[in-house]
C-alpha cells in the first residue's frame, strides 16, 4: 500500500472516530463522560486537520477556492432562514 493510500484510510477512520466521539459527547449521561468526550473529540479533530493538512501539502487532497459569488448565496441562503 502507497504513502497515499495509507492516508487516505486514515483520514477516514479519523473522520469515523470523530463521528463516534460527537455522538457520545451530545449522549453523555453525565457531565465527566460528557468532558471525556468533548476531549477525545478535540484530540481527534486536531489529528484529522493534521492529515488533511499533510495530504493538501502532497498534492493528494486538492480543494478549489469557492468562487465569492457562490458563498454570498450560501450566506443569503442561511441568512434568510434564522
């Protein structure tokens, strides 16, 4: 398995964990699991944005600059609506 691939799998399991540690964190019976939670949770997201990071500086993970016209919609859009 390649550099690349390996990354991959990572950044998508670190997206599971993330996914798991939300749940618990809104579901925590008491404010000590809650606490447990919301930590593992920021220590998951910090190692995700990590990765990310990393793939972006490869070339591996490219994004596009969203075109201004398009996020002024998606701010009226939202704005509207609260």
């Amino acid at each position: 398995m390649d550099d690349k691939s390996l990354m991959e799998n990572i950044l998508l399991l670190e997206k599971g964990v993330c996914d798991l540690f939300l749940h618990g964190t809104i579901e925590s019976p008491t404010a000590n699991v809650h606490t447990a939670f919301s930590n593992a949770l920021n220590d998951s997201l910090c190692l995700q944005d990590k990765v990310y990071d990393k793939m972006a500086e490869k070339g591996w993970y490219p994004t596009e600059p969203a075109e201004q016209q398009k996020v002024n919609m998606v701010k009226q859009k939202f704005s509207a609506q609260g």
